[in-house]
C-alpha cells in the first residue's frame, strides 16, 4: 500500500520546453512560492563549462572524495555526521534547488545533504532499510531514494526533506524475488521510472511511476541487471542491462520498445541533461572495451569502444558541457579514471586518475555555482 505524507506545495512545478532538439529552452513555473528558473539562467544550465566538481561516494571508506576538475586532483575528502553505523555512502544526486548534493548511507538508512559550496553536510533525512541507487528533480521537488531491503522507494522533499511518500515496490514481482535498484526521473519530472531486478526468470523489469500519485502507471520487461538513463534531447528512456549484454532503448512515455543494442557488461550509465551521446560501461569485461557510445539522435553505437586501465568500470558522471568523463572502479580499488572529448568529436579519451577512497561508487557532477541560482523558496 501506498504510504503518503505531507506534501509540500512547492514541488509542483515543471520544465517546459521552447524549442526541441539542440536549442532548448527552460522555463520552470511554481509562482505559489515564487520558485523561479529565469530562462536567462538555462544557458548555464545547458552548456556549463567543465569547471566544477566531481563527488564520489566511497562506500568502503565511509567517506566521499571531491575531485577539482579542472585538475583532476582531490580537493576534500568528506566525512559523514556521526550515526549508529559507520557510513556507507552509495550514490550521490546533484540539485540546483538549495545548490546541495545528496549521498545515501546504506548503512544508516539515510540521505546526508551536502553544501555544494562549502562542502558541509546540512540536513539528513530517513530513508528505508537498503538504500541503494536514486535519483531526483528539482523542479518536481523529489528526490526518489530505493531501499533494497525494505522493497520500497522514499520520496523525500529535496527542500525540507521530509518524507512525501514511501511507495512499495510491486507486489507480484516482490513474489518472484524482485527488489527496486536503479532510479531515474524523466527530465520534466512528471514521471520515476525504477527497475526492479532479481525477478524469476530470464527478464527484470522497469516499473514507470506519476510523480503526483506515486502510482504505477506502466512497465517493461527488459535485460537481466538493468540500469537507467535519461536526456531531454529525445523522449526515449536509456536501460543497460549487464546481464545479457544490451542496452534496452524505451519510450519515456509509453515504454514500448525502440531498439535493442548489444553492449556486453552494460551497467553504468552516462548522459548530461540535454546530451547527445549516452556512455554506457561494461562491468565486466576487466577493463578491455570498458566505455561504449551511443548517439542518442540515432540510437546507434559510435565508434569502438575504450578500454580503462583497471577492472570493473562501474559508473559514470560528465560534466555538464559533455566534454570530461569520470569512471569509478569499484570492489577491490581506489580508482577513477577520466576522459576527455575533443571538440566535436564524442569518443573518450583517457586522460588520467584519481585516487579516492576505497570501492569508489556513485559520483555525480557539481557545477561550481548553482545553475539555477533563482530557485528559491
């Protein structure tokens, strides 16, 4: 049964758009509390330079490293407020609303949130047992939160953090042994979308959700292991699914089927807000043919893919002008690799590391000043 709390009226707000395709506008409405994005800003937003931050959750570690980029060089190392448990950080969600970046603590059953200029933790929230991937919007106000043991998702209010709702994940794949792991929200934020995988049976599941009712309004069988991604230069939903080498493509809003693309050990998943080309790792492989390209105008692999110089190439941040990649190496190492693309051209170029903490994880990028400076309250 669907748990629902308190809503804040401020989450009711939307992206929309002017112009399809490259030139894109935004406008985000919520004139109840006067919660603005000039249109002026979303330039910014768009074509950020590749000045900034990179976190990354360091799971083993209890810590979070921020990596400068613009020299590839540990800036901090951060700690987590004291709690029953040492942290377990997880995934890290980036958010114009506040200029605050959130990390799970799977250990704690917890979302700390982080100063995006000072680097101090602010606030946290409950989560459920589990937490394990999320995602949010912030011109929906919610920030989606899976909790793997529990088999719900928190949605928590990315401005006061209280819990809106706690919504189970379905019932009859619950049955079948599934449990909620990746999570994204559609860039408009009408719509989560939240695989659910351990399912009997050779396929897992993307169950698509409103983000008003918290109801399920669809889903889609797919690969075994699938992940999630999203732009708002198309309306196709990006799932990798390391089990059986391939890369589902789904309509956003009906999750049909678009294509199937074969990439062996498809897992993480990359793609800015409005990116053209979606990077996908193969966990698997030890290294060899680690990062894969896909135009997302065509739906087809670009190109050959990359190799990184350590094993289980995990998951991936870029920056918000699509020009630098960063790549975690989790389990055994402290690793990640970064990349570069040249002009025009989308292959990665492999650059350099960084050494963070142990099991590096989830990471996310950080512009160095909020794009959405006139979010307000």
């Amino acid at each position: 049964m669907l748990t629902a709390h308190n809503e804040s009226p401020h989450r009711h707000a939307s992206w929309t758009r002017r112009a399809a395709g490259v030139a894109i506008t935004l406008a985000l409405t919520a004139p109840a509390l006067g919660q603005v994005l000039s249109t002026s800003l979303a330039p910014t937003l768009l074509r950020s330079s590749t000045a900034g931050k990179i976190v990354v959750a360091d799971r083993a570690s209890s810590t979070a490293t921020v990596i400068d980029i613009a020299t590839d060089t540990v800036a901090a190392t951060l700690d987590f407020p004291a709690a029953d448990n040492p942290a377990e950080p997880m995934y890290v969600w980036y958010s114009p609303a506040g200029h605050r970046f959130f990390i799970g603590d799977r250990a704690n059953d917890r979302v700390v949130a982080f100063d995006a200029n000072t680097l101090e933790p602010v606030a946290e929230a409950p989560a459920g047992m589990g937490v394990f991937h999320m995602w949010g919007s912030a011109p929906k106000g919610q920030l989606w939160v899976n909790n793997d043991v529990e088999k719900t998702t928190s949605v928590i209010d990315v401005w006061t953090l209280e819990t809106i709702a706690t919504v189970p994940t379905p019932a009859d794949l619950v049955v079948m042994g599934g449990k909620p792991h990746d999570v994204i929200l559609s860039p408009e934020g009408d719509y989560a979308y939240v695989t659910v995988l351990g399912v009997d049976g050779p396929m897992d599941w993307v169950v698509q959700y409103d983000t008003t009712t918290f109801l399920e309004i669809g889903r889609a069988p797919v690969g075994d292991d699938p992940h999630l991604s999203v732009t708002l230069r198309n309306n196709d939903l990006y799932v990798p699914c390391q089990g059986d080498g391939s890369v589902y493509v789904l309509d956003r809003d009906t999750l049909a089927p678009v294509t199937v693309l074969a990439v062996p050990g498809a897992h993480g998943a990359g793609l800015t807000f409005t990116g053209r080309y979606f990077y996908a790792t193969n966990i698997s492989g030890g290294g060899v043919d680690a990062l894969w390209t896909i135009d997302t105008d065509t739906n087809q692999v670009v190109g050959s893919p990359v190799d990184a110089p350590y094993a289980a190439p995990h998951n991936i941040a870029v920056t918000g002008n699509g020009q630098k990649l960063y790549v975690t190496h989790s389990g055994m190492n402290d690793k990640v690799s970064v990349y570069q693309m040249f002009g025009d051209d989308p292959m990665p170029v492999y650059v350099g590391e960084v050494t963070t903490g142990d099991n590096p994880f989830g990471l996310a990028w950080v512009p160095p000043v909020s794009v959405a400076s006139g979010f307000r309250r």
